[in-house]
C-alpha cells in the first residue's frame, strides 16, 4: 500500500523523516501520479533530529543520513529497480549511487545498507540483479547483520514464490545485538515482512544534549589589512621564539603569532554561516518566532484540523512567505542596479552563480533568434554565447572611421610618451581603475554605440601605458 509523504506525519506524528518520491525530481501533479512507486524513506524520533543530517546524495530510489551518538553511523535506504527485461543498467546506475556514498562517508561513519535490494545473496538463485548484487557486497566488503540462512522476506501474492531480497548489510556487526526476520501476518498486507535488527548505539536525549556552537566561515579581506598593527603584533610574538627550542616549536610558535596578528589586523568576513543561507531581517525574524510559539501551541494540542489554532498558524506563514518574498524581491532590485550603475567582474559572477543556483535555475525556457531552449545546461550555453557575441566588433555595426580615428589617436600617445619622458608622477593602478569602471558605467547606459577594448595595462617607472 503506498502512503503520499504528506501523510506521514498524521500517521506518525512523534516521528520525522527524510522521503523521496518518484517525482521527487520532477513532481507530477495529481492526475499523473503513479500507484506506489520507487518511494523510500528512513524515519526515526523527534527527539533524535538534532543528531541527524539528510544527505543531499542518492536519488528517488536511495535516500541517506548521518547519525550523531557513541558510534557515527551512515544509513542508506534503498529501494532497487525490480527485475524486468531492461532493468540492468537502471539496477547498475543505482548500486554505483550507494557505492559513492559509501566511498564519500566510509572512513568517518560506519556504514548501514538496508532496504528491499531487489536480488539476492542465496547461491541458489542467480539472476543478472543476483549476480550484480553479489559482486557489489564482495567488492565492499558487506555482510549481513544476522544470520539470515535461508529465510523468505518476500512472497508473492499469487503464493505461487518467495524471495530473500530484503536486507541490512555492513562492514562492522559488532554494533548489532539482535536480528530477527518477521514471519508473515495475516495483518500485514505487503508482500514483505519486516526485518528487523537491534543495535548498540545510543543517542543522547534532547535534555543531555549539550547546545551547538554555530560554525560559521569567514573570508580574510586582504586587501583591508591594518600593516602597522599586523608588523606590531607580529614583531612582538616572535620575540618568544627561543634559540634553544627545537625546529618544530619554533615553527609553531610562528605559526600560532601568524594567526594572532592575522586575528588582530586581517578584518573578515562570513562566507559561509550554519542554518539559513539567507540572513533574516527583524521582520522576518518576528514572524518565524510567532510560527514556531503558533506550531508549539497548535502541537500540544493534539494539531486538530479546522483549530482556530491551526487557522491562526496558516496566517502566520502566509505572512512569513510574504515578506520572504518581499526581501528577496529588494534583494535582486540592488543586485541589479549595482550591476546598472557600477558593473564589476565580481558582479557580473555574482549573477551568473545566482543563476546556478539550484533554487533560482528554474526558468522553463529561454527563447533566443526564434528558438526555443528548455535545458538549463544548454540555456547557460546560449547566454555564454550571448556575452561573447555582445563583446565581440561588427564591422557592420561600428563606425569604422571613428575607430581608425582612435587607433591613430594612440598611436600619436604612444609616440609622444616615447620622445618626451614623464617627469611627474606615473598614473597609479587605483586611477586607472575607476576610469575603466567610469568607461563600464558609460559603455552600459549607452548601449554598445563604440567599441572600447582596454586589453591590458603595462606600468613603468616612466607612467602607465595602455595598450
């Protein structure tokens, strides 16, 4: 019987989740839905969701988590393709997502493969899924986590066969205590029994859990760097070096007065903060506390459907959404007029890798000359080829005797530079940068009428030449 993942937590309500779907990927609506699936989901108790993290690997057959506790565990749920005519490459496809999983997370995690493996390891069948299924557990080292012998956990509903295709394979069974195959129920109305294993890992309680520190990434910014109080700082912490310490407390204690003065001079900037990508503004601040204090409320009260509690809490995200919306609306306005009135490389990559995110890339289709393209890969192709066209000379379009005019205006600078040295003092870097950035600002509110080319900026001790 498949359940749609909506309904999983009326069904389960003390339990969380990780579900994907056949139309994880690309959902259907409901019309097309198909019967049940390729779903798979790994679940466990609200009070561990603080101990486990959804791994974005896997597909809508595999799903995957870490879990915190005495050991670090790895489980991947895995539902496999079905044994048919054609189904060896999709089964291949599949065993080689779980083998870079496990590969990925192998030497920190002990790994957990469970799940309904569509082949078995019993010698006395051996289909093209048997065999793949065989070498891939060989190859990595698996073994049951009990002893499994020649026990059914799949049979047919015609009556007529059964299988052992439902499993829990790792590499280390001493964190396994008891493993017990289910017999078959008149209550149970798949064609599965559940198979079931007791483990010695133990999760903290929320109570005993002690509070994480965020983690935040921070970017040191060079270029802002306070020299003289970096040179104090430093001056002063390698005077701890001592003669008679040994080469590598010497090179230690450099190291650690490096990373103070660094600290203390090098300002720095987060690049990368635990929890939201976005940072929250107080508005949005106010209405995410209200959410939580309205879902708390409406929780303990057993979430009843049509509640004025539960009406008041769909306000309070509606509300939410909205000024989510709103604030990332004023966030590509002034992404956009910075571009306008001050266009920098660094802007222009910051677009680009806006565009590539995997939540802002859905643009259905670009049309271009007549057109039409639908895959994002191909659509990044076409604006590729848009920017190198776009900086690219038209003799058809330019002005040719305006561009003779400004190629003989520099030749003429260039020679007047060469007979008469510059006695005052050269153009610096930083003046020929916002002049470029004034001629960017002027090349983009004029659309392209001339073709400026600053192909590169060669300095001396006589000036600055621009070639």
């Amino acid at each position: 019987m498949g359940i749609p993942k909506q309904f999983l937590p009326d069904i389960l309500p003390n339990f969380d989740n990780f579900t994907r779907c056949h139309d994880s990927n690309d959902p259907l609506d409901g019309s097309k839905l198909p019967k049940g699936q390729s779903g798979v989901s790994i679940l466990w108790p609200e009070s561990w969701s603080g101990n486990v993290k959804k791994l974005k690997e896997g597909n809508e057959r595999i799903v995957a988590i870490t879990l915190s506790s005495n050991y670090n565990i790895c489980i991947i749920n895995a539902y496999l393709p079905t044994n048919d005519k054609d189904s060896a490459y999709e089964y291949s496809e599949c065993l080689d997502i779980i083998f870079d999983i496990i590969q990925k997370y192998q030497d920190l995690y002990e790994i957990i493969l469970c799940g309904d493996l569509n082949g078995t390891l019993l010698h006395s069948r051996s289909n093209k899924h048997d065999k793949l299924l065989k070498n891939f557990v060989q190859e990595l080292g698996l073994q049951t986590a009990g002893n499994y012998d020649s026990k059914m956990t799949f049979f047919h509903h015609s009556g007529q066969s059964s299988s052992q295709i439902d499993y829990i394979l790792t590499r280390n069974i001493s964190i396994f205590k008891e493993h017990k195959i289910w017999d078959r129920s008149a209550t149970n109305s798949s064609a599965h029994v559940p198979v079931e294993t007791n483990t010695t890992v133990t999760i903290p309680s929320a109570a005993n859990r002690k509070p994480s520190e965020g983690t935040s990434y921070k970017k040191l910014l060079w270029d802002e760097i306070n020299t003289e109080i970096y040179n104090s700082n430093l001056s002063e912490g390698l005077l701890k070096i001592k003669p008679e310490d040994s080469t590598s407390d010497q090179l230690q204690t450099i190291t650690n007065e490096l990373l103070k003065a660094t600290k203390v001079a090098v300002p720095a900037k987060p690049i990368k903060l635990q929890g939201p990508k976005w940072k929250a503004t107080p508005t949005v601040r106010k209405h995410l506390k209200s959410c939580k204090l309205l879902y708390s409320q409406w929780k303990n009260q057993g979430r009843p459907q049509n509640h004025p509690s539960h009406t008041e809490l769909k306000t309070a995200k509606k509300l939410l959404r909205n000024s989510q919306r709103i604030e990332q609306a004023v966030a590509r306005k002034q992404l956009y007029q910075q571009i306008m009135e001050k266009p920098t490389t660094k802007l222009f990559y910051r677009l680009i890798n806006r565009n590539r995110n995997s939540r802002t890339s859905t643009t259905t289709c670009i049309e271009i000359d007549g057109e039409k393209e639908y895959c994002h890969s191909n659509q990044r192709k076409v604006f590729a080829n848009y920017y190198e066209d776009l900086s690219m000379p038209k003799n058809s379009e330019y002005d040719n005797s305006y561009l003779d005019l400004c190629q003989t205006r520099q030749n003429l600078i260039e020679k007047f530079y060469k007979e008469n040295p510059v006695t005052s003092d050269p153009v610096t870097e930083t003046e020929i940068q916002k002049s470029i950035e004034t001629l960017n600002r002027l090349i983009c509110n004029s659309r392209r009428d001339y073709l400026i080319c600053l192909s590169s900026t060669e300095f001396s001790a006589k000036g600055a030449r621009v070639t």
